[in-house]
C-alpha cells in the first residue's frame, strides 16, 4: 500500500491526471513484450529479503525518465516512500558480481530485435537492408581517483591523456535501428613504468579493491580492464554468430580494421568494410608487396567520379596475406585528402560499399545519445561492478527508446526521450493521486464507521461518475491550483 507521506507536493496533478488515468503507456508494457521476465534468472542470486532482483531492475530502468539520475536522488524523492524498502536493495543489485550483465543486455537485445520486426514486417520497404555489427570505443572521463580500475586514457576527441575508461562497443544494425549487443571496459597501462595506469603510486594504491570470486561474471569482467580491443572485438563477433545473431558485414573506423578482425569476420562467414589507415601494411599488388600509399600511386590515371556521392575514387583489387580484397581510394573534390575504405566484398561496387560503410556511424548517434539524454559514463561509484551494473541499464534504456521510436516512428530519440519522461512520471503521479484518496478514505472511516473502505477505494477509482463528482473538490474554479497547494 502506498504510505501517506507520499500526497505532499501534488501540485503536478492538475495538468496529467485526467479520464485516461487507467491507461497502460508503452513503457508498462516494455518488460512483458520483450518478456524480459524470462531473464529473471540472472537476478536470482540478488533476491535480499524477499525483494525481487528483475523489479529492482525495473526500478532502476525507470530513474532516468524521472529525472533521478542515481540512487541518491530517487530515495531523497518523495516516490521512494511508496516502496517500504531502502537504498541498500539498489546498492546490492548493482554491486552484485555475480550477476551476468552481459546475458541480460544480450537477451533484452535479442528480444528487442525480433519484437520490432514483427511489428514493421509490413513495412519492409523502410529498411536498408543492411546488417552489420559494428564495433566502436569512446572514452568514459571519470573524477576520482579511488575508482577501482581507473587509468588515465587517451581522449582522441580532445587531443590529450584524461582519468578513465576506454568503452568498447558492439552494436548490430539490423536494417531499422542501431542495437547495443556487448560492451567491455578497457584501461591504459602507459609508458611510465613507475606510474602504473598513468597514475602515481599514491593515487593508485588508493583505488577501491574488491574480492571476487574467480568464477564469477564480475570477476570476468574486471579483467577484460586489461585485454586488448582488438582481442575483445574478436570474441564479441564470435559470441554473437554463436547466440544466432546473422549479421552480413562487420564494420569499423580505422582503428579497428586489422588482420585479426578481417580474419575473425572472414571465417565467420560475413564480409568486412572499414577505413584503413595504417601505413606499414604491405598487401601484395600484381605480385609485389607495397603499402597501399604505393598502391594508390600506380594507379592515379584510374581515377573516376561519383556522381550520387560527390567523390573521386579509385577501386583497385588486392592480396592480404592472400586474401583479396578491394581498396577504395576516395577524397572530396580534387584537391582534397585521400582516404581508404578496405572491403572483402569483391562483388560491391562503389556505391554499395559507401552505403554499407556510412550504417557505420550508427553507433557514433548511439553515444552522442545516451551520454546527452541518458548520462552513459556519469556514475561516480568506486565499485566496478556498478560500472558495469549501470552501463547495462544505460544501454537497457537505449533499446527501450530505440524500440518505442521505431515502432511508434518519433521523429527523433530526443523528443522521444521528454515524452516518455513525462508519461511516467504521469504514473508517478497517479500513484500519489491514489495515496491521497487513501488519505481520504481513511478520514471518511474515521467519521463513518459503518462504511465499508474497499468499496470507497473501489468507487473512487474505477468509478468515472464518482472521479468527476470529486474534480470539483480537488480543482474549484475560484483556485486553479485546486486543493494542491
């Protein structure tokens, strides 16, 4: 039941509670349409004192949209008192290692992709087409040096070394909209032997330390901090073929297009696009082996023009480590830089493969949206499981918003994002409404004691007769305020 201190502050209700207050909005229905309930297993091992870890999640899912953007917030708001259960039933979920994240992101992914294309089979006409996983990182700038594997990392944006993480994401594009699949966390060891992690001894020997058991997920997961990307994006892309996700390509920015990855998509069946940067290289060209700045000499008088694109190109056909694949050399107008985009799909034409490539900046819309709208990398808590714990959520949110947007065709995940803050806190609202009709009930029992208060309760709720009886009450014409002060 809902406590009594929750019908303070209710000034909100005259302008969101109106006839549809027993409307169900989408994010109600979010859980039971991916049937995340069937992942509540994962949560098994936080159950503390009868509270379910899967409506812990749901809670936490919920905090962003109502403008509580950790903990803290939520339990200092009037709405935590609804719950009759304190901030450590949050604290321990987030900080539990035993809990697979990455099962539960993969299973809410999966769900949400065969959920929207049941929705939009009949509207296959809007899709690209085009399915790719793709692979990016960005940095996380934390504060603090006490965070549990916290380094100083290369921030290629801002041109200098900041106190962080490196995120590494694996995306899928399935035709309609950008999905998150995986993600690991990465940290710098840097030059400096004495400064481990680009930190000094002191600052280091500060970090929170944590045990964890070897064969447990957070375990797993904190010494990803300490693998390479290029090693991580190889068992993301393996993982993923292996849980049945059927991508057609694998592309990445320049940093990411190596052997390995080329190799790992190769093998798996799927072709790979990405930029190409690296100047030692060699492929090998009618039979010689030359950097692809050689390459692109021997070929200059092949230039053409791309009319739909508003680019020179040169496509030349080669070898790496006998493997043929073609080399785009592209620039913008005739004076500008050249830039190579490397494709194993030796049946695409140019057009094709610059409209496979440009999906690739799908995930760079993903962070620029979740760090804006749903403050992706802003948790300060020095325990890396909660790192981890509130990526997830972060990521959850995401696939909610990218959902609700394809099927609902927002015109934007920004507009879509106030849209649904306002819906639920709609539902907040109501909620409080209904700890105020308690309120009154109880206040009529006390002066009639013969009446029976289910019966109220159930008049006054589900009764439009008697809700219009009492909008006079709750809002007189001389006070626009209403009874809320």
């Amino acid at each position: 039941m809902l406590q009594l201190k929750d019908i303070k502050n209710l000034s909100e209700l005259e302008s969101t509670f109106v006839n549809k207050h027993d409307k169900l909005p989408f994010y109600l229905n979010f859980f039971r349409i991916l049937k995340i309930g069937q992942l509540q297993a994962i949560f098994s091992s936080a159950k503390v004192k009868g509270v379910c870890g899967a409506k812990t999640f749901e809670l936490l899912f919920c905090f962003r949209f109502i403008s509580k953007s950790n903990v803290h917030q939520f339990m200092n708001s009037s709405m935590a008192g609804a719950l009759g259960y304190g901030k450590d039933v949050y604290y321990r979920l987030k900080g539990n290692f035993k809990i697979n994240w990455r099962s539960f992101l993969f299973g809410v992914a999966t769900r949400s992709l065969e959920t929207v294309k049941q929705a939009v089979s009949d509207s296959c006409k809007e899709q690209s087409g085009i399915r790719a996983l793709i692979f990016d990182d960005t940095t996380i700038e934390k504060t603090g040096y006490k965070i549990e594997g916290i380094s100083r990392v290369w921030d290629h944006v801002v041109s200098r070394s900041v106190l962080g993480y490196q995120l590494l994401v694996m995306g899928y594009f399935d035709g309609t909209f950008f999905t998150p699949l995986d993600f690991s966390f990465h940290r710098e060891k840097g030059k400096n032997q004495k400064n481990r992690f680009g930190l000094k001894p002191k600052h280091y020997r500060k970090q929170h330390k944590k045990q964890r058991s070897r064969l447990s997920s957070g375990f797993r997961r904190k010494k990803e901090l300490d693998e390479k990307k290029i090693s991580m994006a190889v068992k993301m892309i393996k993982r993923a073929v292996a849980k049945g996700i059927n991508p057609d390509y694998v592309l990445t920015d320049s940093w990411f297009t190596c052997w390995e990855i080329v190799k790992t998509a190769l093998d798996n069946k799927l072709k790979y696009v990405g930029m190409f940067s690296k100047v030692k290289t060699k492929f090998t060209f009618r039979g010689k082996p030359m950097t692809y700045k050689v390459i692109r000499a021997r070929n200059r008088k092949k230039i053409k023009r791309n009319k739909r694109f508003n680019l020179y190109y040169i496509r030349v056909v080669v070898e790496w480590k006998s493997q043929p694949v073609v080399l785009y050399f592209t620039r913008k107008g005739k004076n500008g830089n050249w830039k190579v985009i490397l494709s194993t799909d030796l049946s695409s034409d140019f057009n094709q493969t610059v409209r496979v490539y440009q999906v690739r900046w799908s995930i760079e819309v993903f962070f620029k949206e979740c760090k804006q709208l749903l403050g992706l990398g802003k948790s300060q808590s020095t325990d890396f499981d909660v790192q981890i714990a509130d990526t997830t959520i972060t990521m959850v949110q995401y696939i909610f918003l990218a959902v609700q947007n394809r099927m609902n065709n927002y015109e934007s995940l920004g507009r879509l994002f106030e849209n649904t803050k306002a819906e639920i806190l709609e539902m907040t609202l109501h909620q409080r409404l209904i700890a105020l009709l308690l309120a009154i009930v109880q206040t009529l029992q006390e002066i009639f004691e013969q009446c029976d208060s289910d019966q109220i309760m159930e008049k006054l709720i589900h009764d439009p007769a008697v809700f219009e009886k009492l909008k006079p009450i709750l809002y007189p014409p001389s006070n626009k305020s209403g009874l809320i002060p």
